[in-house]
C-alpha cells in the first residue's frame, strides 16, 4: 500500500479568487439590518395610526359633550358616557376607558388621552402617545 497523498496546499491568491459561499456570507451580512429596518417601520406606522385613533376617539368624545352634556340629554351626558363614546370612536384599537379623560375647561369640554405604547423590536422600549381635543360648548 501507498500512503496518501497530502492534499495540495492552496495559495493565498488561489484563496482570494474562490468565491464560493460568497453569497450566504453576503445574504447573513444584509439580511439583519434589512430586517430590522421593515419592522422598525412596521412599528413606526403603527404608532401613527395608534395616534390618529386616539385622535379621532378624543375629538368624537370632546364634541359629543359639548354637545349633550349641559342638558343632560343624549348620549354624553355624564363623564363615563363621554369615556365610552371616545372608545366607541378610537377606530379599531378598542383601548380602556381610563384612556380618556374628559374635563371642562375654558375653550370648552376637552377630552385628554394618554395611552403607553410598546415598541417590539430589539430594543423593547416603550413610550406615552397622547392626543387632546377640546369643542366649545353648544
């Protein structure tokens, strides 16, 4: 029997012409900042439209009890029916009553919001979306 033969040993410049596994290398170097870039957005965009919910719900709230709380009639007439028209109105995020907070101020009734957002990520931080809105009284 004969011994075998020793595998040949490359040369550095052989080394640096080989291209295979390029690819994987070059896809597992983009892929986590490209993610992490689309649910960062993905993220953004839902504390936006958290926002404009939050928005529209304490604007519908601030309007209904101008309107119907002073008479004591209709569907605002009380500071918990007022809660639950902004929740009715806070288009599909359906968040706590305590949410809302409504008072009587000089431009009117005015209906606060503060809601503790969570951002999912690598990150895990969190922060206070809020939204005011007052409607003079009718």
């Amino acid at each position: 029997m004969t011994a075998p033969k020793p595998a040949p040993r490359r040369r550095p410049r052989s080394f640096l012409k080989d291209t295979s596994g390029a690819s994987a290398a070059e896809f597992a170097l983009v892929t986590f900042p490209f993610l992490l870039l689309v649910f960062s957005a993905l993220g953004f965009a839902q504390a936006i439209w958290i926002q404009n919910a939050l928005q529209e719900g304490a604007h519908s709230a601030a309007r209904c009890g101008a309107l119907y709380k002073i008479d004591g009639l209709g569907s605002c007439s009380s500071d918990s029916a007022i809660q639950a028209n902004a929740v009715s109105n806070a288009t599909g995020l359906l968040p706590a009553a305590s949410v809302f907070t409504p008072s009587q101020q000089s431009c009117g009734q005015e209906v606060d919001a503060s809601y503790p957002y969570n951002v999912l990520g690598v990150l895990q931080t969190s922060f206070t979306l809020t939204a005011k809105a007052c409607f003079a009284d009718g």
